[in-house]
C-alpha cells in the first residue's frame, strides 16, 4: 500500500542572490531527504549529499556555494560547503563546534553567520568561507539566528517570542545593541523576520502581536522599534523582505488556507497576489516584484509556482487522490470550531469510520494540503477528521492563547464537539472513531483516552508528551520555557496543573486499545517518561501496542514513517470495523508525504 511513498520538505528551493538561475533544494533520495542543486538554464539537476540519515539543513551564498548541515544521529554536527557546479567538499567554518543547526546567514560579500546549541547553550559565530570563525557570543538562552544585516555588522538573534527580550541586537563583537521585547507570560509576542538586504540598511523586520491582531513592525538602530498599526492581519502571519527594496512580502494562515500580501512599507499600500485558493507551505520575494511559491491542496501534492516564469525544479508524477475534500464548523459557546473533513467514495448508506488526526504544536493548525497519511486512510475506506481546536494558529491571537478549560482539556473539549456534530449529521460511524496525533497531537490522544474512556473506539499516540513533569524536565529550554508559559510556572511551583493536565494521571481509565511509538533519540518528547506511561497502562491491564523508533523527535528518513504508517494502519484496521470495500480501480497507495507532523 505505501510503496510509493515519498518524502518532501514543505520549503521552496533557496535562490542564488546573484544568478536566479542557480537553486538549491531538498527532496526525496531512496526514501531520505537530501540536498540537490537545480540550474533553471539548462534544467539539470544534482544531487549534492547522501547521507544516511538525511539531510535537510541547506543554502546557496551569492558566489553561488552550496551550504549544508551535516548531522550525526543526534542531530549535531557543522555546516560544509561545494560550489554549485561541483568540486571539492569543505568544511564551512573549519574548528566551529558541533551542535544542533540554530541557522545560517551568509552576506553578499561572503560573511557567514551561524548559531548552533550545544551543551545547553546557544554559541554564535562569524567568519568567512572556509576560514576559521570568531565566537560572538555564547548565552544560556535559547535562541536562533534571526539574520545579519547587509554590511555584517549587526546580528539578530530570536528567542521565544514571549520572551521578556525576543529579539536581541548584537554587534560582532558580541555587545548588545537592543533588546527587543515580546509579552512574557501574559501572551503576545514578537517574531524576527530578517534584515533587509538593501546595502546600507540596517533595517530589521518583525511581526508583532497585538492582542486581536499582527502587524508588522521594524527596528533600525535610529528609530527604534516601530509598529506599522496600518498594516495588520486578523490572523497568524510572516514575512520576507523583498530583495534590495522596502517591499515586503506577507503570508496570512487564515482558516486553513494561505494568503499573499505586497506591502510597500514607503508608500504604505497593500496589495493583494493572486494565487490559487489552498495552502502555500512557502513564499519567497524575487526581484522585480515577482513571486515564488509553494502551493498543495488537500487532493493535491504540492507544486512549485513562480510568478515570472523561471523553471522551477520539476514535481513527481501526477496523483490522483481518491474521496471528497470539505469544511465543517461546529458552535461552541467560545466560538466555531473549524474542521477539514475528508470522506472516502461512498459505497452505501452507513457512514464510514472515522480517524481523527490530530495537529500537533499547539502552535500550529491543519491546512487544506496533501498529507499522505490522510491519503493512506481515505484510500483505506475511512473518514478523516482534522479539527483546528483553541490553541491552532491561523485563526488569530485570541484563539491561540484560548485554554479555558486548562492544557489539554480544552482542546479535548472541541475534539468531543466535533465528533458529536458529525455524527450527528450523519458524516461519520459513531460507533467506530479513532484519535491519531503526533507530538502535541499524540499528547491529545491519551489524554483525551483518559478522560473520555468509551468514546473513543482506538487510539495512535506517536512521540506523545505522556508525563507533563517529567518531559518538562528532560526536554530541550525552549520547550521548558513553553511549559512554563502555557502552565504559569515549572512543575515546582505548580504540580497540580502539570498533573491535571498529565496523560499518565488518567492513564489506568482508558479503555480503548492504544499504539504507542516512541522514538529512543527524542529530545522533544523524551522516550523515560512514554516508558512510564506504558508502564502505568500496563499495570491497570489496559490493552496497548508499543513500537520503538531509533530516531529522534524529527526525522529525515520516510522508512521511519513508513513503518509507523504500516503499524497503524494494521492497528486500525484490526479494531475499527472493517471499512467498506472501495470501488474498483481507485487509486490506493499515497505518491507522496511530509517529512514528519
């Protein structure tokens, strides 16, 4: 069934910034991600790393060098390089430490920064190609590089965006220029988009959190922080500088689709660029007001679009996705919550069985785009069901930050509306539902097992938070600074609502059978406190499957998620009542698939 599964990276190709002829982009190998280069001129492509566990990590310089990361199965390692046309392999910042990738920037005249996180800290550096860099900075705080600007003077560095400070402004020689506040605990925030790349500008761009809305703002050493009230979204946005120019480009998530916004910041107008209706999983600014984009539709595999007409690396083959794609909303007395139904052929009156995928994030939300899995089930004779519950972007600030009934249980809360809505119009079996999720999502799918036992007819938890407290305790910082924002403290100073909202506290209710996957090598979702949750099922006789990935959180190599596709599946089909058969000479097998969830 998933013999032609495909891995892609949801990004467009990177640009040469001296010959928009010369591309580099990440795509399918054999089943892993790695790196190619494609000359739009001649139409030719290469493939530049084959690595065993993938790579994603990549970027093209102006002297058109080929950057990539080149990682161990920890996800550590340093940046190498080779010209677009091929050659010798080469260290990027010979004597740089190994670390997990927090970014690179290279300038137009060959400075290279770079960031990477080791040993709990975030070291930051600066160099030329090929040449051994100078060290920044070195800082507890968890943060990426948010850019350099045109002449390398300056550096961004990106921290949460609801942090005290989420943007820092740092010299090369490490000296801190500004700081940048996001809304710490009380929500908000403030997200880095780059500097501008206009010589001379030191102009950085920001998206900024208003309360009900985002705008866009800047910082320029002279002028401060400025918010540019007049061009605000109602929903989740970001942006890029166009090149050598103070347009900007604007990608809105609304309601599980994409939008494109020119914005002039001189002549302070706005305008909108067409595109198909769907989602556009990237967009990036070219010269002379064109536009290159990445658009999918939930029946169709993603396509690479340009608005000038320059040939973009090619796509797979065509894909026929079976079943019928729609929105549902169901009325909550906090609002109405949006749902992206999938329903496979009908072949007779009885509503089929249902999975619910689950998104995981929070901060992050379903989209009207190709997912192999949801093409896997459709084809396999189930309804699919992916609800953005309070907590998804893409439906403004205030649904983002909305956990009235606490962690978890409000997004449990719309999980339980939704199905009872469907059901009740008859969309969905309401003797056969199942929850799927991954990360967050597979956090939702045991607690919502937990404290909804005999609802819900299976469950697939994949990389789940099971122990609030204790992966709180063994994650990464910036996932420990989130837990303390969403719960108000560490599980220190508030147990009670680590606990409240803890698989493992509810883990002897369920009664569902339950596939747990776990990864041996997540930082994220650390496999000690999954195997204490197994263990805690175990002891109240609760039926479950376990299956062990040797990977981490992410992962670059589709025989992972293959597996795991496979073993649900199988899982699924074994206590779900067995869906009806599908018409003859439907497509059955999924051509292609995200990387990971």
């Amino acid at each position: 069934m998933t013999h032609a599964y495909r891995v892609f990276v949801a990004a467009l190709p990177d640009v040469c910034p001296a010959d928009r002829r010369r591309m580099v982009f990440t795509a399918d190998a054999a089943g892993r991600c790695e790196v190619f280069t494609w000359d739009a001129g001649t139409r030719r492509v290469r493939q530049v790393t084959d690595s065993g566990g993938g790579t994603v990590h990549r970027a093209i310089d102006a002297d058109g060098y080929v950057w990539w990361f080149d990682e161990d199965a920890a996800g550590e390692g340093r940046w190498w390089f080779q010209h677009f046309a091929g050659g010798p392999r080469l260290p990027g910042l010979p004597g740089a430490p190994a670390g997990l990738p927090r970014g690179l920037a290279v300038t137009a005249d060959g400075t290279v920064a770079t960031a990477v996180a080791r040993e709990q800290q975030t070291v930051v550096l600066v160099g030329r190609r090929g040449r051994a860099p100078g060290e920044v900075l070195r800082t507890s705080r968890s943060c990426r590089l948010g850019g350099i600007s045109a002449d390398g003077a300056l550096i961004a560095l990106a921290a949460s965006a609801g942090d005290a400070v989420a943007v820092s402004v740092v010299a090369r020689d490490g000296r801190t220029v500004a700081g940048l506040p996001g809304a710490g605990r009380a929500g908000g925030g403030l997200w880095c988009q780059g500097f501008s790349t206009v010589a001379g500008h030191r102009e950085l761009l920001l998206v900024r959190d208003l309360g009900d809305r985002y705008a866009l703002a800047t910082w320029t050493r002279e002028q401060g922080l400025r918010t540019h009230h007049w061009c605000a979204f109602d929903t989740e946005i970001s942006a890029r500088w166009y090149p050598d120019s103070r347009k900007v480009l604007v990608r809105q998530d609304r309601h599980g689709r994409s939008l494109l916004h020119r914005v002039d910041l001189g002549s302070r107008r706005r305008t909108l660029v067409p595109t198909p209706a769907g989602s556009l999983l990237d967009a990036a600014p070219r010269a002379s007001d064109a536009v290159d984009y990445l658009w999918t539709g939930t029946a169709h595999p993603p396509v690479l679009c340009a608005t000038d007409g320059i040939a973009l690396p090619p796509a797979g083959p065509p894909v026929v996705v079976p079943g019928r794609h729609t929105d549902c909303w169901t009325p909550m007395p906090s609002g109405r919550v949006h749902t992206l139904l999938s329903l496979p052929e009908p072949t007779g009156t009885a509503p089929p069985p249902a999975v619910f995928l689950l998104h995981g994030g929070p901060a992050d939300h379903d989209r009207d785009a190709y997912d192999g899995t949801v093409h896997s089930l459709v084809a396999s004779g189930y309804a699919v069901v992916r609800v953005n519950y309070r907590g998804s972007t893409g439906y403004g600030p205030r649904w983002r930050r909305a956990f009235p009934a606490g962690v978890g249980h409000t997004q449990v809360e719309d999980l339980d509306a939704v199905r009872a809505d469907l059901v009740s119009r008859g969309l969905i079996a309401g003797d056969a539902t199942a929850l799927w999720g991954v990360s967050w999502g597979g956090y939702l799918v045991l607690l919502a097992l937990g404290r909804r036992p005999g609802l819900w007819q299976a469950g697939i938890a994949v990389k789940p938070v099971a122990d609030w407290a204790a992966a709180h305790r063994a994650t990464t910082p910036a996932l420990r600074a989130l837990d303390i924002r969403m719960f108000g403290g560490t599980p220190d100073e508030v147990p009670e609502r680590y606990a409240g909202s803890s698989p493992l506290t509810y883990a002897s209710s369920v009664t569902a059978p339950l596939l747990v996957v776990g990864a041996t090598r997540d930082t994220k979702c650390p496999p000690g406190q999954i195997r204490t949750y197994l263990d805690a099922l175990t002891a109240a006789g609760v039926p479950h499957e376990a299956m062990w990935l040797d990977t981490g959180h992410d992962g670059y190599d589709g025989a992972a998620h293959v597996a795991v596709l496979r073993r649900s599946l199988s899982f699924l089909r074994a206590r779900l009542p067995e869906p009806a058969p599908r018409a003859p000479g439907r497509p059955h097998a999924p051509a292609g698939g995200p990387r990971s969830h």
